[in-house]
C-alpha cells in the first residue's frame, strides 16, 4: 500500500503487504453452489464470475497469456493434423463415446 486505508473498519498501515487468497475466493458457498465439487459446468452461467487464478491487475501471472496460446496452438494442431472421427462396431456403426464414471479427464 502506498499510504495507509481502512477497508471494512480494518487499518491497513502504509507499505503493508496485502495478498489476496485465491484459494478462499474460489470456495466463497455465495458465489459457488458446492464448491469442493468438480463442476466445470458452473463457469458457462455469465453471473459466476471468473476465478483469478493467475492473478489480477498489475501483479497478474505473466504466464497467462502464454497458457492460453499454448492451449489455442496445440488444439488447433490437433485437429488440422488429425482426422477425428468414433470408432466402428463389427458391422459399420459409430460407437458413441461416454464419459459415464470418468472424473478430471483433460482433453
């Protein structure tokens, strides 16, 4: 802090380090129904806001933008180098994948 504040009755003195808890904002149970759940789904409502796991503002992880071009790069390779397509049954037909019972698969 460049000079002393109060946020919320709390004195926060001048040249205290302040470090927000990602971890503790990620788990708030007004923001996130069930948050010890993996449920990626939770993220497509636009009212539940972004997790700022790489930071935020000035101190944001400079490896952000880089993570998210190496994940663009490297789907986009997939699927301009490969031909992707279900597999066939014995006698012709798609066999449809499930993800029934898989838990944290990275794709």
């Amino acid at each position: 802090m460049h000079r002393k504040n109060e946020y919320n009755g709390y004195l926060i003195p001048k040249d205290a380090i302040v470090i927000g808890n990602t971890w503790a904002m990620s788990r708030d149970e007004k923001i996130y129904r069930n948050p010890e759940t993996f449920d990626p789904d939770r993220f497509l409502d636009p009212s539940v806001p972004h997790i700022p796991a790489f930071g935020w503002g000035q101190r944001v992880c400079p490896g952000l933008h880089y993570a998210q071009a190496s994940i663009f790069i490297t789907i986009a390779s997939i699927f301009a180098t490969f031909n992707i397509t279900m597999s066939k049954d014995e006698s012709g037909k798609d066999i449809v994948p499930t993800t029934e019972g898989v838990e944290n698969l990275l794709i």
